[in-house]
C-alpha cells in the first residue's frame, strides 16, 4: 500500500531551477547539501501525485491499490555509462497496474517522469523475457487479436502516445513475412505507449492528477490486451 502522503499540489515553481543547478554542480557534497530542497521540490511531491493518481484511476485499474510504486533513485548508475555525472535530472517512478499473480512477473506498468526533459507518462510492457515475447507475437500476428490491437494502437496515436519498447528489429522476426500487415508490432521486444504532451503549465498544478488519470485511462484497452495475451 502506499504510505500516508498530502495531497498534490503541483510541483513548486522553483524545481527546474534546482534541476539546472544540479546538471551544473554534479556534486555529491553540493546534493547532500541542497537534499532537502530536492526533496520539498521534486521527491515529495511525487509521492503526493502517484498516491492521488492511484486514487483516481481505482475503477479503470482496481488492482493499483495493492501494489508497491518503486521510486527511482535520484542517483544515476556509471558503472558501464561513459557519462559519470553521478545525478540525473529528472525524478520518475514506476507501479505494476495489478500485483504479481505467483511467478508471473509480466504486468504492464506504468511510468512517470519530471525534469529537464519534459513530463511524460507511459504504459505497457517495455520489455519481455523470450517466452512473452514469442506469445507476443503470435498474438499479434493472429487475425483477431492482431487486428484488434492494431486498432487500439492507431486510437491511442491519434490521441498523442507513441509505441516504445526496449529494442526494436529491423525486420520481423521469421516465420512472420517481411510485409506482415503488422510488421512494425511483430519487430518490437515490447510494448508501450508513451505521452509527451503534458502542458507544461500543468506541472506546477493539481490539475495535472486529472491530465495523467485521463491519459491512462485511454490506454486502458492497451493494457488489458497485454494482460489478457501475456498473463
């Protein structure tokens, strides 16, 4: 369950700011210094929004309410980046949509982002192990379930998401023809749909509870596809 929390208010005006002065100081004794402004500015407000956005969409996803978000760390991993500025600038989380039903691990999740780049919100399957993703593709190389998430996808395009995934091929993979219908879902390692368009002037809102609740209602039919097809 998430942990007791205010309510959203918006981000305050003075985050991206901070987030500038972070991307020029990359300072570990500068952070810990400024660590309660990152956590009044970005930290504790995104708590407050995930728990009011948990709230609002309990009738599209009743299952948010037992799961755990993960909040990603402020700390970026160098181990293997040739960047090795310890701190990103932009603060995200992560919540399955429903809780994990014995050893399956594939839920579509949703993920949120704020900083420097922009807001986005996302949702789907970013990644799946060989097994799903061979269930992916037969479902949606089948002529029912195939052209029904081909349908979905177009909706939500027009609505402003784009697909993302971890990975994409070049072609389909065999035995799926080169010009399947659906070639460019068959070449995907996953699938997810991301928004970019949050109006900037939203973020510092509690209106932007309503804006994302919307946005990840109209991917519902998305969801529940891969739900159905992968769990």
């Amino acid at each position: 369950m998430i942990a007791e929390v205010g309510h959203f208010r918006g981000f305050p005006p003075d985050g991206i700011p901070f987030f500038f002065e972070l991307q020029e100081q990359q300072s570990r004794t500068w952070f810990a210094a400024n660590k309660k402004r990152f956590e009044r500015l970005w930290s504790e407000p995104l708590r407050a929004l995930v728990a009011d956005l948990t709230a609002a969409l309990g009738d599209t996803y009743p299952g948010l309410a037992e799961v755990q978000p993960h909040f990603f760390r402020i700390q970026r991993d160098v181990r293997f980046a040739a960047d090795k500025s310890p701190y990103k600038t932009n603060v995200s989380a992560m919540l399955p949509v429903r809780p994990t039903v014995g050893d399956d691990e594939t839920i579509p999740g949703m993920y949120l982002s704020f900083g420097l780049d922009g807001g986005l919100v996302a949702v789907g399957c970013w990644q799946l192990e060989r097994e799903k993703l061979d269930a992916y593709r037969r479902a949606v190389a089948d002529d029912a379930t195939g052209a029904a998430l081909g349908q979905l996808v177009d909706r939500l395009r027009k609505a402003g998401f784009e697909l993302s995934s971890h990975g994409e091929l070049k072609r389909p993979p065999a035995p799926y023809p080169r010009d399947h219908a659906r070639a460019e879902l068959l070449r995907r390692k996953g699938l997810a749909v991301a928004n970019h368009t949050i109006p900037d002037d939203l973020l510092g809102q509690p209106g932007l509870v309503d804006w994302l609740a919307d946005s990840l209602r109209q991917a519902a039919p998305l969801v529940r596809w891969l739900d159905r097809t992968l769990g």
